[in-house]
C-alpha cells in the first residue's frame, strides 16, 4: 500500500514537470516569433459581401490584431501579429468571404507597433 502511494506522488511530480516544461517552451517560442504589420488593399466585389466580418473572424481566430474598412471601392486592413500567420492570413484574404469575389490582394509589410489589443472593424 505503501510503495503505491509513493508511486502516484512520483507519477504527479513527472506530470507537474512535464507541465511546466511545456509552459517554458511556449515562453521561449513566444520570445522568438517574428512579429510584423501588414498594410492590405482587396480589390473586387468585396462590398455587401461580409468580407469585414470574415476578416475579423479569421484575424480572431489566428491572433492577429488590428482593423478593416471599407473604402470607396476596396476594402483596407492594418494587421499585426506574427509573420507566419500574416502571410496564412493574407492568403485568406484572396480567396475571400464566400460569397466575394476577390479580383487582386496588393499587401505591404511594415515595422511592427503593438498598437491594437484586438481586431476590429474601423466605421
């Protein structure tokens, strides 16, 4: 009965450590992701077509923050986060909410502020 104890204490301490090692190693790859902003212009039918929402929706989901609106004819986003998922997310943009019809993506990489806590459709 004795030694059983002793090995469930052991078996919660390797838990534990595992544990903590893993929160240490997403700190480390925290510290060293490359963060980015990126300046994009969607041309095509991308008015009336819940492409804002979509933006938003996919930002949310890859932790990029910034905002999007529309323009006279396009729609225009200011996006941060880390580079890698930028680029997934500028490939999200030019295939484009289901029912937009995404002529032309032109983007623009640029120094990374920390400006935004989240993303959000700018009015």
């Amino acid at each position: 009965m004795h030694v059983e104890g002793i090995k469930r204490m052991v078996d919660r301490q390797l838990e534990h450590g595992k544990k903590e090692e893993e929160v240490k190693r997403q700190e480390i790859a925290e510290l060293f992701k490359e963060r980015a902003r990126v300046h994009i212009t969607v041309y095509g039918k991308v008015h009336g077509v819940f492409f804002r929402d979509y933006a938003k929706k996919t930002a949310d989901g890859m932790q990029i923050t910034g905002w999007v609106k529309n323009t006279d004819d396009t729609v225009e986003i200011v996006a941060e986060g880390d580079k890698i998922c930028l680029r997934q997310f500028i490939v999200m943009c030019q295939q484009g909410s289901p029912l937009a019809k995404v002529e032309k993506v032109d983007y623009e990489w640029e120094e990374y502020t920390g400006k935004f806590n989240d993303f959000y459709i700018n009015y």
